[in-house]
C-alpha cells in the first residue's frame, strides 16, 4: 500500500533501505528515522509500524523518540521546507524584520504549510552561521545575509 | 594510499607534502583558495567558485590550482578568496562576488596587480 | 491623482547608461504601450540601485525584485511574464550577494590560534595536508614514547580546562575514567554545539577535523578506550561529511581502527548526528541519544566517567578540548601553560556575533579583557552606534554592561559576575537592543528546548515566559518582577540538568543590570529602546515631503496624504512594520515610546 509521500518513492521500500543500511537494532533508531525522514519528507505512520516491527520496539517508544526531536516529522510538510533562524544573533542584526517578511510574504504561522504545499515555515536553533545573520535556511540551502527585500526573491527560487 | 607504521612514515609523507606546496612555489602556479565553511556559502561561496571556475575555462587559463577550505573565522567579510601567485605572500579578498571573483583573476592572477581595495588584511 | 500598480525604477547612474540603460527604458515604455499597460505601469528614472556593475539594473515596487544585466530585448519577455502573467522572471534577477561594505575592519594583533592554527590555511579533506603542518606526529610520540599514564599526566600539568562551557579539568575527567576497572570504555565528542551565536566548534571541524581526530585517538588510549562517537548536531551537515571523509582517510593511513601505526592500540569510531535537540549537549542527554532513546538528561552521580554508554565508563569532552590536544602533546604542557591566568590555562577560541563590525571567529588567550576582544578585536558597535552589553554564555550565560568591559574573560571572573564563559559565544548588543526582549527571547529558546522531565523547568520557564511576553506586549503587571525573580531562584535550585539550571539566568542578569527597563514597561508602558511593537508609534514630522513612497510601500495602507503634503500614519491600522521608515528618504518617519 503506498502512502502520499514526497517525490512519490515508496515508504515501505525507504524504511527497509534504512533499517538495512544501519541495522535493526534500537540504538540505530535515530539514524533510520532521519534516513526517512530525509527522503519522504516526514514520517508517515505507516512508517512507523514498519520500523517497529522489523527492529523489535513497541511503537509507543518509536513515537516517544521521534517526537522528541525538532529535525523528525511526523506531519507531512511541504515541497521546501523553510527553517528560520529564530535565535539571538540574528535577531538582533535585523531578523525580526526578516521574519516579517516571511510571514508576509507565506501567510502561515510556524509549523503550517501553505495551502498549495509548496512551502513550510518552520524555525530553527542556531545553525552556527551567525556572522552572516540573518540566515534562512530552504531545503539545503543557506541563505545569508538576508534583508527583508530579498524574501520575495529567495521564494521565488523554488518551485 | 600507505598506511603510517611510524614516526619515520609520518616524517616521510610531511615531506613529500611540503614538496609539492614548494614546486607548485617556484613554478609560478597560482593558488586560488575559496573558503567554503558553511557561513561562507550562507554568503555566497559556492556561486564564487562558479565564477572562478567558469573563467577559468572560458578564458583559457592555465597554471592556476583551485583549493578550497574551511572557515577562515573572518566571518563578516565572507565570501573570502586567497591569492598566492608563486612565491609571493598570500592575498586574502573579501566579500567577494562572482563579479570581484573575475575581476581578481583578470588582474591579479593574469595581471599580476593586487587589487587593493578589495584585500581583507591577513 | 493616478494610482499605479506597479513602479519600475530604471537606474540612469553614468556606469549604467554606458550599458544601455536608456535603450532598455525606451523598449519598456513602449511594450508596456503594446500591451495595454501604460496607465498601471509606472517607469521612472533613479539613480544607483545597486552595484551598477550589473547594470542596466531595475527595481520593481511594490514587490522589490531588483533585475540586473538587462537589454533591450529582454524586455518584451519581461514585460509579458512579470507585468501581464505575474510571474517575477528569476533569471533576470540579481543573485544574492553580500551587501558590500568597503570599510575593512582593523587586523586581529592579539589573536594567538592554536585550535585554529590550521582553519583556512588546508585544505579539510586531505590528510597529507595536515601531516605537512605536523598532523599526527603527536600521535605518535604519544603511541611511540609514552605510557597511557605519563599522557594524562602532561595534560594535567598542562592545566587544560574543558571547554564546553564547565571548565572541568580535563585530565581529571581521564583519570576518573582510566581507574575504573570496567570494559570496554568508550569516547564522546560533544559536537553539538547548540548555543545560538557559537559556531566555534563547527568551524574547527569543517576546517580542521584531523585535529580533533587525533586529540581524541591520543585520549582513548590515556583511558584505555576501544571506541568513540563524534556526536554531531544535524545542523551543521558539511561538518558531519567533512568529518566522515577525515575518518576514511585516517582508516586509510592506518591512523584509526587495528594496530594504529603498528603499536598494538586499536581505537575507532563513528559520527552520530544529532536530530535538533538542544538538550543533547549536556552529556547525560548525549549519551541518551547515542544509545536511540529520547535525550533526556540523568543524575549525577554515577558520572558518565563511571557509567556512560551502555553503562560503560565514558570520557566525554568538547571539541575544542580534544582539538587542544595534539598541540599540548607536541609544543608540552609547559608551552600551553603560559598563556592564560593561573587558573585558566591556554587559549579559548570565541565566536563574536551581533552588533560588532567584525563579527566571526577568533582565538585569544585566556585573560584577555571584554573590552579588548569586543572593540581591539571586535572592531567596536557597528555603525557608530554605542555599547549596551554583551551576551556571555550562551541561553544560560548573562548579559555584562559597560561597567565590566575591563573584565577579564577567564572561567572565574565571569562567573563572579554573574555570566559564564560557556562555550565561547558573544552577542554584543548595541543602543537600539531592547534588554526586556533579549531576555524574552532567551527564554524562549530554553522553554522550547526544555526536554520536560523536570516540571520545575518545563513549566517554570513556561510562566518566566508568559510574563515576559505580557511585559513586552505592555501588558505587564505590579509584582511580575518579583514573581520573575521568585520563579527563577525555584527553578535554580530544583532542575536536574543545567538547562533549567540556567534558564533563568538571562533574566536575573538583565534585571539586575538593566532593570530600569523591565519597570518602564511595566509602569510607563515604555519601550526605552523603542523595540517592543505594542509600547511604540511611528509617527511622520514635518519635514515629510509628499512624496508618497511610503503609502504606497505601507502593506496594511495605513499612510494617507496628498502628494506634496505631510502625510499621516493611522495609528489604528499601524502594524509598525517599520517599511515606512526604511523607504522613506528624508528621514521623516519617526519612532517614539
């Protein structure tokens, strides 16, 4: 049964790959839940139980763990993932203005995803670029320097 | 790629190293460092090396080794370039744009001038 | 009076004109005549836009898409999809570059690198590199000449002090860990570097990681350790894949895994990233994380010493700690204890971020003054503007005012004065820095990364949070000082870790130092720095021209005015976005509290 899931890729085939790469035993778990995370975009429920059953843990544990950390999804998210640096530096060198911009030009709040799921906003913890604050970070991408005129430009950039 | 048995390896293979640094030296090589750590890239390194390679190959250049390396810590001058022609000190450029990039080729690095109002000092 | 939809300003600076900007205005007039255009598309003439060396150069209002390099025969394509379709052209538009500066900051005399001695200067991925600059050769000395015990006992004598932020004497922590007669023992490496304007660690490992690789081989075998966990926050992938290549090549060389460089040690290891959890940086959480489960912190004792990974005695140090090392080894003990005060030994790399005109990385001796690294080093508030305090320590570090800035930077005199060296981080804030927001926004940062398995912490922070928020949302009430203050002594005391241990530091710091503030907010509902959005009014004075940029750049359409006349702000409808004032160009918008 395949799940709606980014870029179309089959979870049920994404999990075995990552159980497989690290190996089914519970202290791997972070490393597989970020493998499909990566690739699907968020971790569907369906890939939970998977991963459940092939290494052997309750899957109350698996959703203890994943929803411990920022990085692991378990809602799906949009085609770009935006992530915000929200933290101190940047804020203090014209993030707010920046943040602004964003909210703007998105008209969602952190953690939504546009209507049309080409963007989600997200914040993030300091990426350590801070020098060249303020900093949004698109899918793997680091964007800095960024004043709030050059928002519209940065979303424009991906589809 | 040979394993280090000893202390005499490790002597063996700094050797050898600092010997290449030297002939590429004295041969008049250029070496064109970018610095790609992340707030480099944050700031646009990556669409400098572009432009520093795509010259490169356009305009036919020879004789130039282009390296890249980690954070150079002068963090607000990003993106940064370095400049050793030979044997002649290093030349660090900042805020450098693909733009300045061409312009620092074409005079520094073909021409032989520093351009001094984009150098960052050391 | 005509309104327009759109106003294209095409720059006619000399070095534009020279590249045909006139051409390019005459092509656009006359398509946006073809197609019906001309009454909503305003063209008018500017000058500089931007570099000019991209030109001939556009800027497009009210969206503020800046196109450069054009010619006159891009235009049509220009004019059908930005104008008619709405679709802003990306290849036309100007990448995005550093906003220039020509102002150089003053050169860096004092810094002194020695756990950045290499960071800029090799290239990371290749190892015969980092041999050429001595890479290894401590390693075996170390391997070649020196028992396990006379290892730690030179970094002993060399008083290197952790640099996570604790400053527990490293060689201690070895010591602990060598006696305990349990096996197998393993290493950390605290790569997850998660104070916001700290990226020292992450530079040592895109820019050097052998360095750090070869200090933690040389302390496995002080302890006796088989394997190690560079634990890497997910943030910073390049240093996770630079640390990866290092790996496979010092495998390669015979550095790390069986029998390295033929004297019988084995040691090797992993890199384990981490999944954006701030709390993973205190060492219990680490463990919790390396080991699959939820990085939440445990009591102490049993110290991971005795008991970490897998309930096996553990060594875990900082990056910079390991990074330091190798030099020790090499240069001796005596060499690193030199530099520093008495208690403090060696160097400690910090990472200067905020309003400082030369924000990045440096490596000092230890005792150096606040004031030398923010304005010698630093190169002073950028902008002319003047020094407020700066930020030490990370979330659970404290602000220090201008009364310290002779202080020096050592782990004695900032704790003394209610800050923390922590990891290296400074946030140096200028005039324009509201002190209430700063430590609102501090809290923030811990009250979400606060795991939540002390309710001191987790819903402490909460309450420290709701007041901050009604206080800079001027809804701030008599007795939200003291009940700030009567929170943050609770939290203090009772939290396991030291997240809610320092929580409310930032707090406390600011109160003290700066608590004229939080009661102009409470009582005069004031802003004194004029950053709280609710407690500030834009305002226009009356040397306001009419020019009308503003209105039309207002996204709420708050501004209204005849042209020529001083305009007016709605303070209803105000969002106090602050557009306003950035656009305007007579400097007639004013903010007051």
């Amino acid at each position: 049964m395949t799940v709606a899931v980014k870029n179309g890729k089959d979870a049920m085939q994404v999990v075995r790959t990552a159980v497989v790469h690290h190996g089914a035993t519970r202290d791997e778990l972070i490393p597989i839940l970020t493998d499909i995370n990566h690739e699907l975009g968020y971790i569907p429920h369906e890939a939970v139980d998977e991963v459940s059953r092939l290494i052997g843990m309750p899957k109350s544990q698996l959703y203890s763990v994943a929803s411990f950390y920022d990085m692991l999804s378990l809602k799906p998210r949009g085609r770009h993932v935006i992530k915000f640096c929200e933290n101190a530096p940047c804020h203090v060198v014209g993030g707010r203005q920046v943040w602004q911009a964003l909210h703007d030009a998105l008209h969602v709040k952190p953690g939504e995803t546009t209507p049309d799921g080409r963007f989600t906003l997200l914040t993030t913890s300091c990426i350590g670029v801070c020098a060249v604050g303020p900093v949004v970070v698109i899918d793997d991408d680091v964007h800095g320097n960024v004043e709030p005129e050059q928002v519209a430009e940065i979303l424009a950039r991906y589809e | 790629m040979p394993a280090v048995k000893s202390l005499d390896d490790l002597k063996r293979i700094k050797a050898e190293s600092l010997e290449k640094r030297q002939i590429k030296a004295s041969a008049g090589q250029a070496q064109v460092t970018v610095a790609m750590g992340t707030c480099g890239i944050a700031a646009g390194a990556r669409d400098t090396m572009k432009a520093i390679l795509e010259t490169i190959e356009a305009d036919q250049l020879s004789g130039i080794v282009v390296t890249q390396t980690g954070c150079i810590g002068q963090c607000e001058h990003e993106p940064i370039v370095q400049v050793t022609l030979g044997e002649q000190p290093k030349v660090t450029y900042g805020k450098v744009t693909p733009e300045r990039a061409r312009q620092i080729l074409k005079e520094h690095v073909v021409g032989g001038q520093v351009v001094k109002n984009l150098v960052v000092p050391a | 009076m005509k309104y327009f939809r759109s106003h294209v300003l095409v720059c006619i600076d000399p070095e534009c004109l020279s590249k045909g900007a006139h051409e390019v205005e005459d092509a656009l007039q006359d398509e946006l005549v073809a197609q019906g255009l001309i009454d909503e598309v305003q063209v008018l003439e500017t000058s500089r836009i931007g570099g000019c060396s991209n030109g001939p150069e556009l800027m497009v209002y009210p969206e503020g898409i800046h196109y450069v390099g054009l010619t006159a025969d891009d235009v049509p394509y220009l004019v059908e999809e930005h104008f008619l379709k709405g679709r802003p052209v990306k290849k036309f538009m100007e990448q995005i570059t550093v906003v220039t500066d020509e102002e150089l900051g003053p050169p860096k005399p004092k810094e002194v690198r020695v756990v950045l001695r290499n960071c800029g200067q090799i290239d990371p991925n290749n190892i015969e590199d980092y041999i050429a600059e001595d890479g290894y050769a401590a390693l075996a000395k170390v391997l070649g000449e020196m028992t396990p015990q006379a290892t730690i006992d030179e970094v002993t004598r060399s008083g290197l002090r952790g640099r996570g932020g604790a400053g527990f004497p490293a060689a201690r922590k070895w010591q602990l860990c060598r006696n305990v007669p349990d096996s197998p023992k393993y290493l950390t490496c605290n790569a997850d570097e998660g104070d916001p304007g700290a990226f020292m660690n992450r530079r040592v490992l895109e820019g050097d990681p052998h360095s750090v690789l070869e200090g933690m081989i040389i302390a496995a075998y002080a302890i006796g350790a088989s394997y190690g966990y560079v634990y890497c926050r997910a943030e910073y992938p390049l240093a996770v894949k630079t640390l990866n290549i290092a790996i496979q090549q010092a495998r390669d060389f015979g550095l790390l895994g069986e029998n390295i460089m033929g004297s019988g040690f084995s040691f090797d290891l992993e890199v384990r990233m981490g999944a954006g959890a701030f709390v993973c940086g205190e060492e219990t959480a680490l463990i919790a994380s390396i080991e699959g489960k939820r990085g939440e912190p445990k009591p102490r004792p049993p110290f991971p010493a005795v008991k970490g990974v897998w309930g096996k005695p553990t060594n875990n140090n900082n990056v910079e700690t390991y990074a330091n090392v190798p030099q020790i080894i090499l240069r001796g003990a005596d060499w690193f204890a030199s530099m520093g005060t008495e208690k403090s030994k060696g160097t400690k790399t910090f990472a200067i971020g905020g309003d400082v005109s030369n924000a990045g990385l440096i490596e000092v001796p230890i005792g150096m003054t606040i004031r030398e690294v923010v304005f010698d080093v630093g190169g002073g508030i950028k902008d002319g503007k003047e020094f407020k305090a700066v930020q030490i320590g990370g979330p659970m570090g404290g602000c220090l005012t201008a009364e310290h800035l002779d202080l020096p930077i050592d782990y004695e005199s900032l704790t003394k004065a209610g800050a923390m060296m922590g990891s290296g981080g400074l946030v140096v804030m200028d005039d324009e820095t509201c002190m209430v927001d700063i430590a609102r926004f501090f809290m923030e940062f811990t009250q979400d990364e606060s795991c939540g398995k002390c309710t001191p912490c987790r819903v402490g922070t909460k309450r420290m949070l709701e007041i901050l928020e009604r206080i800079c949302g001027g809804e701030g009430q008599d007795g939200d000082i003291e009940r700030l203050e009567l929170l943050s002594a609770q939290i203090m005391k009772t939290s396991l870790c030291g997240l809610g241990q320092g929580a409310p530091q930032p707090v406390i710091s600011t109160l003290k130092h700066f608590r004229h503030e939080y009661e102009a907010h409470i009582y005069e509902k004031r802003c004194p720095a004029k950053v709280c959005r609710p407690l500030i009014h834009y305002t226009i004075l009356d040397n306001c021209t009419g020019c009308m940029v503003c209105a039309r750049n207002c996204p709420v359409e708050a501004i209204s005015g005849q042209r020529r006349s001083v305009h007016v702000i709605d303070p209803n409808v105000c969002i106090k976005c602050g557009i306003c004032m950035q656009v305007c160009n007579f400097n007639a918008v004013e903010v007051t509290s």
